[in-house]
C-alpha cells in the first residue's frame, strides 16, 4: 500500500513535469517538484485529496498486468 510520501512524490512528479515553464525555465522544475513534495507530505489530508482527481489517478500505483 502506497504511502503518503509515495503519493507526495508521485503528484509532485506529475505537476512539475506538466508545468508549462519547464522548457523555458528547466532549473526549476527541480525547484517545483521539490517543493510540492514538502508541503503534500507534511499535509496528507490535502494529498489525499489529489488522489483520484485530474492530477493523478486513484491505481497510480497498481501493478501493470
């Protein structure tokens, strides 16, 4: 079962590698991803509520069959 943290780094992954400026900006992606990832999991209720959202699908972590 997948953790908060696992989650956390999941969605930050995701936004960061969505966001728009990091072709023109790529330094800060890094940046994006980083900081996303301290705040959703020092903050698991509002991570969680990502889950299952636009951002990232409920079975991210399902095993591939």
């Amino acid at each position: 079962m997948p953790t908060v943290k696992d989650w956390a780094c999941a969605i930050s992954l995701r936004i960061s590698d969505e966001w728009d400026g990091k072709d023109e900006w790529p330094e800060d992606v890094e940046l994006l991803r980083k900081t996303l990832y301290r705040l959703l999991s020092k903050n698991p209720k509002e991570c969680r509520r990502l889950i299952g959202s636009g951002i990232i699908e409920e079975d991210y972590f399902a095993p591939l069959t």
